[in-house]
C-alpha cells in the first residue's frame, strides 16, 4: 500500500491519501508537511494492521520515500484532519462501511 502526501499549488492544507484506505486525498488541516507547493512524495510498502478487535486501523508508513522527498516537513501544530473510508471497504460480513466524513484535531506522523 502507498501512503501519499501532495500541496495543492497554494497556501491550502496538504492532501493525505491512503491508497485503499481513504476515499480520494483527504485534508490534513496543515500546510506543514510538504513544504513546497505543488509537489507530492509517497511511502509504498505501507503497512496495515487491525487492532481493537478489527475496530481501528493502523498504518505504518514505509520507509522508502518516491516523488519530492526533500520537501518533507514537519507540522508543528495539531490541525483538523478529514478523514473518510474507502467506498470499497467492508466488515467481515461483507457489508459496506458507512462513508461518512469526520474530522479530529490531531498532529500526524
């Protein structure tokens, strides 16, 4: 799996997609993670694990980076995440999750 981080071409917040995972690129509320506008960088080889009973997700970003590597940053601040499902994903029953948006304010990474 390849976790992706892009700036939009703008002071806009940065994208977060998490191939399979997320539904498209999501917010990450900051604009301190990539620090050059309109440039992307992705971690392939992710990993993904189900802790909680399979009630929580974690991922594990991989360690070889692709695209704008320099442009790395750090956000220093906690900052409003979206996040929303894939549509594909399902429970064990086979039923489609809820696709509903929410947003925390949390610092990744």
């Amino acid at each position: 799996m390849t976790v992706t981080l892009t700036d939009p071409n703008n002071t806009g917040a940065d994208r977060l997609t998490i191939a399979g995972i997320t539904n498209g690129a999501r917010s990450t509320g900051g604009n301190g993670y990539v620090t050059t506008n309109n440039v992307s960088f992705g971690f392939s080889g992710s990993a993904v694990s189900f802790v909680a009973g399979g009630r929580t997700i974690v991922i594990t970003v991989g360690t070889t980076c692709t695209g704008t590597c320099a442009a790395i940053g750090t956000q220093t601040t906690a900052a409003t995440v979206s996040m929303q499902p894939a549509t594909s994903i399902t429970d064990t029953a086979g039923n489609l999750v809820l696709t509903t948006t929410r947003s925390a304010s949390i610092r990744l990474f």
